[in-house]
C-alpha cells in the first residue's frame, strides 16, 4: 500500500508541476501579445517630453499625463469611424448572406457544371487586391457612370432633359462604392467558409423536406439558415474585421474629404514630417474600438462557429 500511495503522490506532483508549467507558459504567451498594448496605451496617456524621457511601456507620472492625444485622435476619427461603419455594415451583411446563397446552391443542390464553379470561386479568394485596382477604378468612375447616365437618360429623359449625371463625387456614392466592392470581393471567401459547413448537415433531414414539398427556398428558410448562425458569426466577424481594416480600396475609390473612412484618418494622422508617437497611439487605440468590441461582444459565438457547434 506504501509503494502505491508513493507513486500515487508522485503522479500527483507531476500533475501539479505540469500545471504550473502550462500555466506559467499561457501567462508569458498572454504578456507576450498584451505588451504592445499595454505600451500604446501608456504611450497614449503621456505627454511628448514623458514620453522622450521614459520607457514606452512605463506608466506616466502626475506631470507627464494627459488626454490631449486622445481627444486629438478623437475629433479626427470621429467622421472616419461613422464612414467606415455606414460602408462596414452593409458590406458584411450582403456578403455573408449571398455566400450563404451560394453554397446552399453549390451543396444541397444538384446541377451540371457545380464544380467548375466552385474552382472559380475559390480562386476568387486568391486574387489580391493590387491586381484589380485599375480594371476596378475604371469601372466606378468610366464604364458604370457611363452605363447608368445613358439608362436614366434614355428611360427619363422627359425629366432629366438627357443631361443627368451621375454623382461620382458625392461622398455617400462613394461610400456604397467602396461597400459593393468589399461585399463583392468578400463572397468567395464566405462562399466556401459555408460550404465546408453545410457539408455537414444532415442529407436525410434534407431530403425529407423535400418528400414533404418543401421548395428549395423553403428548405433554405426553414432549415439551413437556423443551422446557419454559428457560422454566420463566424463570417460576420471574420468580414467585418477585413472590410473596416482595409485601406488599398479606400484610397483608389475615395476621393472626397468628407467621406474618408476610419483608416484613411488614422494614415493621415500618423503621416506628419514630424512624428507625434502619443497622437499616433491614440489613433490606433481608437481605430480599433469597433472591431475590439465585435469581438468581445461576439466572441463566444465566434468560438462555436469555429468549432462547428
């Protein structure tokens, strides 16, 4: 009995210690990626002569604290931040909710030609940005102008005079612009984040909607879009964070001051021949609110899309 309760004791000790361990390791990790954090936001408290005599991630002292670069970063975000969330929201949305159209086509229907589609969609996803900004500015500013202009003009001519023309600089034009093409650009990769997950689903639940003639609308409706929340949270945030982070699309198809989104701000805030570190962290601490509280308020439904519960 002695024997067994020693190993019994040992066992447990190497539990213990392996514990420890593990804790001690996701202790460091967690300090590892919380410290820029920690620095930009004592650096966004400090005063510039705090912030040139001490360390970054050092707190500030009674004398070198301050909200100045706060409420600078503040009142030039602050219309880039409504921007972007008016441009955000509906992109993410449209996105989601056409590639969760697309793969219920591609998987619970049957049709010639499905996987030839599917190899496009996919390669949809590899096409970097870079590659279409020129075809994609000549679009919103030469061939749809043009197209849209001659259609009202033909159609209402009687009113418009035949000399309407499109509002290619109005700043909420070019805000649907840009949310068009994110919402566009975002549906292969939504497309196949929801086809891996109805490939899951039951065929027999299908199939017998089906035996009880129920469209495939209805199926959609009644079926497949409950089972779907999961992993609309998880395209939701995942698009969200993509389309207000994004700034290629912003600069090639936004031109007017007035409807900058968040990140064109944040760049023209950091871009001074003189660097203003305090400023510059504070922008970034306020650029990345909306996309922080998403994940915080929508976290655990993230965590089961991904997972696939």
């Amino acid at each position: 009995m002695s024997i067994r309760g020693g190993n019994f004791i040992d066992e447990l000790r190497s539990t213990e210690n392996s514990r420890i361990g593990l804790y001690a390791l996701l202790l460091a990790g967690i300090a590892f990626y919380l410290f820029p954090v920690e620095t930009a936001v004592m650096t966004m408290f400090k005063t510039e002569s705090a912030f040139a005599r001490t360390l970054p991630f050092a707190p500030p002292g009674t004398d070198g604290f301050t909200l100045e670069a706060l409420s600078t970063a503040w009142n030039t975000l602050r219309p880039g931040l409504i921007n972007s969330l008016l441009m955000a929201i509906p992109a993410t949305i449209m996105s989601a909710l056409l590639g969760s159209l697309t793969a219920y086509g591609l998987t619970t229907i049957s049709w010639r030609g499905q996987v030839g589609v599917v190899v496009l969609i996919i390669a949809g996803i590899f096409i970097p940005y870079q590659a279409v900004l020129v075809p994609l500015a000549q679009f919103w500013f030469q061939v749809f102008p043009g197209l849209v202009e001659g259609f009202v003009n033909t159609l209402f001519g009687f009113i418009t005079g035949g000399s309407w023309q499109y509002p290619s600089r109005n700043g909420y034009v070019q805000l649907l612009q840009l949310s068009v093409t994110h919402a566009a650009y975002g549906i292969p990769i939504c497309t196949l984040l929801f086809r891996s997950y109805y490939q899951s689903i039951s065929e027999e639940m299908i199939e017998a909607a089906r035996l009880d003639g129920a469209s495939a609308f209805s199926i959609y409706r009644n079926i497949i879009l409950p089972l779907s929340l999961p992993m609309f949270a998880v395209t939701l945030i995942y698009q969200f964070t993509q389309v207000y982070n994004d700034l290629l699309f912003a600069l090639v198809l936004i031109n007017e001051p007035a409807s900058q989104v968040a990140t064109q701000r944040l760049a023209a805030l950091t871009g001074g021949v003189v660097q203003s570190f305090n400023t510059t962290m504070a922008g970034a601490i306020v650029a990345a609110l909306p996309t922080l509280l998403v994940y915080i308020v929508f976290g655990e439904q993230f965590a089961k899309g991904v997972a696939g519960e």
